[in-house]
C-alpha cells in the first residue's frame, strides 16, 4: 500500500532518514517508534505529502483516503457533536444541505439532499459522532457546547474524534494517548483493533503498542527497519540482532588481528613474503563489520531525601475541593475551573465538594497509583494533598521534615521562557557552584553546553525532563506526580521508572502509561464517585472494572460548561446515585428504535420525486414531521447516552 524506495528525507541541513526501503500492506497496525527527533513525526508529514522527499520514491495510491489528527488548537463557536461530524466531510455537507433546502422550502434540494444521506451513510452519522465522544469521556450534556470553552486537553480529544470520524483508509496518529485518561486509552484501543484500514501509530506507551501493533517500525540513526510483531517483539528481534551482530565483529576483529600479527612479522621475511603479501590481499579484501554503537543509555535519579520520616502526609476525613464558587460550574478540569473563577471575578457563593470523606496516609516507601476517569477528582486530591487546595472539612497533617516533589501539566508550562537550566538551578540554590549545577544536569542528560542553552529551543520532552530534574536537585521525600510521561520518550519512561522503583521516599503516582504505572506502584486508590478507595486489584483488573462498573461508580465529563450568564439560577451539579433499572435501559432503547424507525419512513418518502407533483405540500407537511422526529431522536439518544454511562463502561 505505502511504498518508499531509496527514500531520504532532511529537516534544514539535518538528515532525518536516508535510504529507506520497505513497503507498508493494507491492513497493517504499524506502531512508529524512535527517540525523539528521529523523524517520526516528519515521515508522517511527508505520507501526507505536507513535505517532499530529498532523495527517492514514496508512493502512497491516489485513491487511498487519509485522516489525522490536526495539530492545531480549535476555538470555534460549533457545538462539540458538529465539529466532529465535519471530520466527513461528505455528510457534513449533505446535512448542510439539507438544512439549507429546508430553509429556503426548496422541496426538489430537500429530496436531492436525502438522495445524497442515504449514499453517504449518513443518517447514522450522528449516533456515530456521538459515540466517538462517549467513547473519549464527554458526557451527553457536553455534546452541544460550543469548541471554544472547552480546555486544552479536551479540545485535543475532540480533535481525535474529529480523525476517528473522517473516513480513512490510512489513518495517522500522532501521540494519540497524550491528554486522555486510562478509561479513554482502554477505550481507544478496542476501537483501533476493529480499524479495517491501515494504521501508522506514533506512540511512547509501550502497553498501547503492545496491544494494539502487528508491525514496528523503528526509525534510528538515519534509518528505518521494519518488525514484524509489537514493541514487546521488536525488542527482542532487535536485541537478538545487535547480538549477532557485535559476534560478528568481534570474530571479524580476531581474523584481521591474526592476519595483521602475520603481515607485521613476516612481512621481511624473503621466504614468507609471498604469504604475508597473500594476507594483505586477504586483509583488504574482508568485508567491514559495524561494531554495535549501543544506544546510549539515559539514566536518571533522584537523590536521596535529606530527612526521611516515617509518617509523612494524611488527610482525615477530608472533603476536598473548591470554596466559594459558583455552584453552576461543574468541574471536570480544576486548573480550567481557577481560571474561570479568577476570569469572572465572582464572590464566594458555594464550596463546590469534589471528594468526600477521604482519609488517606502517605509512608516512607509508599507507592500509589491513583486510578479514575478525568474529571473523577485525582488531580484535587494531589492538590490537596501538596498543600495548593485546603481541605473544605476535616484536616491535612504534614510532618514537620515533608518535603514534595510536585509534577503537573503547569509545571513544565511555568519554565521560565529565555533562561537556560543552570539559571532555574541557580534561581533554586543561589550560593551552589556552577560545577554542580552541570555534574547534575549532565546525569539528567543535559551535558556541556546543553546546560546553557535557551530552553526556547527545547522539544517538549526537552521541557519535562528540566521538570522533573528540578524537582530532583530539591531532594524531596515525597513526589506528587500527575502525567509525568507526557511527550516523554520510551527510553525516558525507562529511566524515569527506574528511578522511581529506587526512590526511597513516598510516590503517589496518576498516568495513563500502564507500563509506567504498573512498575511503580505497589498499590492502588480508586477516585470515583465522590470518593476515594484502596482497589483490591491490579490494571487488568481495573479494566474489567471499568467494562462492568455500577451506576454508582460513574463520573460524567464536565470540563467547562457553556458560559453561565450571572442572572441564571444555579444548577445542581448531576450525581448518579443508583443503579439504572435494566427495565428503563431497555424503554429508552426501544424509543430510540422506534424514532429511528419513523425517521427512515419519512425519509424515504421524501426522497421520492413524486411526492413533489402537487407544489410541495405533503413534502412540507412531512418535512416539519422530519424537524420535529430528529429534535426527539436527539434528546432520546442523549438519554440513553446517560444511561449507558451509568449502566457500563
């Protein structure tokens, strides 16, 4: 399907890939892995022909359709549901179109406009669009919000579903895994397995590859070789290869030492010269064997604690969230909710509780992982156990000598644009020599002059590896570390779980990287509903967890609400409190049915050109039937939405 001949490709005056050879079948789940700055991301801009090869073929058919995930950042007026129905195009536009004849009562480009639904599936499109984003962790309610207030991390998401809608024969994701939770990457997995196209995967979730690859093709040193198998296999092919190859070598390296030892000593010799002259041809004549240059290996570490005592955190009988705020807002992302709050300047009206109850202790060489959908309340539970949130009842007790390491999404955000990673050390320990500034980052990988540079230049992964080294040079006794791994390489997470297993402090631990998290951690604490519990389980079994999980145990999404005008009465922030009766599980599904049922009957009579022979009245008459069918359709899918959320994973 995807062919690439004698294929180079340069960023500026850098050789990304050179002579590359290999072809990609249809049909294949290819996992893309490298370091970063290997060229993934560019390989990827030139199968979409965004960049054109410096050398060689890369031939991709004309009539293979290919989707991806934008990099750029949507703010848009567009409900959520319509700005990923627009991922297909075709159904967009006949919709488009539908409502514009309807408008205008253009009944011939109403039945011209059915004519094309039905040709490009598209009746069915938006239950599609809608699972997509079920799928992703938007409640119903979320699907009518406008782009624009969503946050970052969600708008990221609606990007992905944007791509998981557009029809593809060839689909290109790029970190698809960064800013989605565990229950998302769970769910994405299942539905990349019944992809019937070609995918091309960039990840550094090594669990992710695993179970979803068949082929990995692994970009080093210029080159790409392609594996058969998933990362797990790659490896092994890989090490088995290197292997071989240093034996090779080395066998190599004996002859030529041999050969040499003969020439040097006889090479005088009258009646051994035409031997030794026999062996120069021989030596010139040997194939040259690459040593294997080992990747050089990253390792990281953090310092031992300067005081480590036993006991060092707790909260007893805590309800942990937000005081004074507007109780209209709902929270799903708690940096998001300070900014709306900080944005409209509104005076204390309500606390807004996000966890209930939650005693929990941190002791020297604990290792938690936190499990739970975002919006469940993991990262306000770190809050408040850093000391950034106060408990809204109940107490946070902290031993005199705590020290915490805190990693979040703002901490690389808040590095200091223009200054180099000695300056942040410096701003750190003001009096400590500029030798042990560079002794230390040169261990974090940041050697010689590196530890000068500008971190404007810095790649995101860059960015959070000075994060969490400064983090490091303060020697905590705790480290608070919500998704650490985002845009962190493979071998990173490597190291970084390495040094995590010899920290000898305590670790609380959120990441939606289960290789990561399953190193690490020696328990887990489930935050769901309100509440935050031990979970008697390991990651398979939290993922049959979330496949059966009660009514009680679901969280809806809620990231950011469409803007509330001060006028509005406030509205009760929704909790599921039992479970749903199988009973009106099966009513809601039969009224879904049932619509739908009547829909496609109107449907079809629309789309008969006789029933346009009288001027258009039946076709009008049948028309407002069809508006008010699909206002009903909408709010009983929304409907069943909810109740399959609180029903099932």
């Amino acid at each position: 399907m995807i062919s690439f001949r004698n294929f180079a490709l340069r960023r500026g005056e850098r050789l990304l890939l050179s002579d590359v050879d290999l072809t990609l079948h249809a049909g294949w789940r290819v996992g893309v892995v490298g370091r970063n700055g290997t060229g993934k991301s560019s390989l990827f801009a030139a199968v979409r022909n965004e960049v054109e090869a410096d050398r060689g073929d890369l031939d991709v058919p004309a009539r293979v359709r290919i989707a991806s995930i934008a990099q750029e950042m949507p703010s848009l007026p567009d409900p959520a549901i319509d700005f990923v129905l627009s991922g297909d195009a075709d159904v967009h536009a006949a919709l488009q179109a539908e409502a514009n004849a309807f408008a205008a009562e253009d009944w011939e480009a109403v039945a011209e406009a059915h004519h094309r639904l039905e040709e490009v599936s598209g009746y069915d499109a938006t239950a599609r669009a809608g699972k997509l984003l079920h799928g992703l962790g938007f409640s119903a309610d979320t699907h009518s919000r406008a782009v624009s207030t969503f946050s970052g991390g969600w708008r990221v998401r609606l990007n992905l579903a944007r791509a998981l809608m557009t029809p593809s024969d060839l689909l290109l994701l790029d970190e698809p895994t960064n800013h989605l939770d565990l229950d998302a990457v769970l769910w994405l997995e299942q539905w990349l397995l019944k992809y019937p196209g070609t995918l091309l995967l960039i990840s550094h979730d090594r669990e992710f590859l695993d179970n979803v690859s068949t082929h990995t093709l692994h970009l080093h040193d210029g080159k790409a070789k392609l594996y058969t198998g998933d990362y797990t296999a790659f490896e092994r092919q890989r090490a088995e290869q290197l292997r071989l190859q240093q034996i090779t070598h080395e066998k190599a390296q004996a002859e030529r030492a041999h050969l040499q030892s003969f020439i040097d000593r006889f090479s005088a010799s009258a009646a051994k010269a035409k031997q030794a002259q026999s062996r120069v041809k021989r030596l010139a004549k040997m194939a040259g064997t690459e040593a294997v240059r080992a990747e050089r290996e990253l390792r990281i570490d953090f310092p031992a604690p300067l005081k480590l005592p036993h006991a060092l955190l707790r909260l007893n009988h805590a309800d942990c969230g937000y005081p004074g705020r507007d109780s209209s807002f709902v929270f799903g992302d708690s940096e998001q909710a300070d900014e709306h709050a900080a944005s409209n300047h509104q005076s204390p009206i309500t606390n807004h509780v996000i966890l209930h109850n939650v005693g929990f202790g941190l002791e020297a060489g604990d290792r938690i992982g936190l499990l739970g959908a975002n919006g469940a309340g993991k990262s306000t539970l770190v809050k408040t156990l850093v000391g950034e949130l106060q408990p809204l009842t109940g107490e946070r007790y902290a031993h005199p000598d705590l020290r915490i390491g805190y990693f979040a999404q703002h901490t690389v955000e808040s590095l200091k644009k223009g200054t180099s990673p000695i300056d942040h050390l410096r701003h750190l320990s003001p009096n400590a020599s500029t030798q042990s500034f560079r002794d230390f980052l040169g261990k974090w990988n940041f050697p010689g002059d590196r530890a000068f540079e500008s971190i404007d230049g810095f790649s995101g992964g860059e960015r959070a590896r000075l994060a969490l080294a400064l983090i490091a040079w303060l020697q905590p006794n705790v480290l608070l570390l919500d998704e650490p791994t985002n845009h962190l390489d493979l071998d990173m997470r490597e190291a970084l779980a390495e040094a995590l297993s010899d920290f000898a402090g305590a670790i609380v631990l959120v990441s939606h990287d289960r290789h990561l998290i399953g190193l690490v951690s020696d328990t887990y604490w489930r935050v769901a509903n309100g509440r935050v519990e031990p979970f008697d389980g390991d990651l398979d079994e939290y993922a049959a967890w979330l496949r059966s999980r009660p009514a009680s145990d679901v969280v809806p999404m809620a990231s950011v609400p469409a803007p509330v005008a001060k006028a509005a009465p406030p509205v009760a922030v929704a909790k599921p409190k039992t479970k749903v009766n199988p009973h009106k599980l099966a009513k809601a599904e039969a009224r879904v049915g049932e619509l739908e049922a009547e829909l496609a009957t109107i449907e079809q009579a629309l789309a008969a050109p006789e029933l346009y022979a009288d001027g258009g009245a039946r076709a009008a008459e049948l028309g407002r039937r069809q508006g008010e069918l699909r206002a009903a359709l909408e709010t009983a899918e929304a409907e069943l939405l909810q109740l399959y959320e609180a029903s099932a994973a």
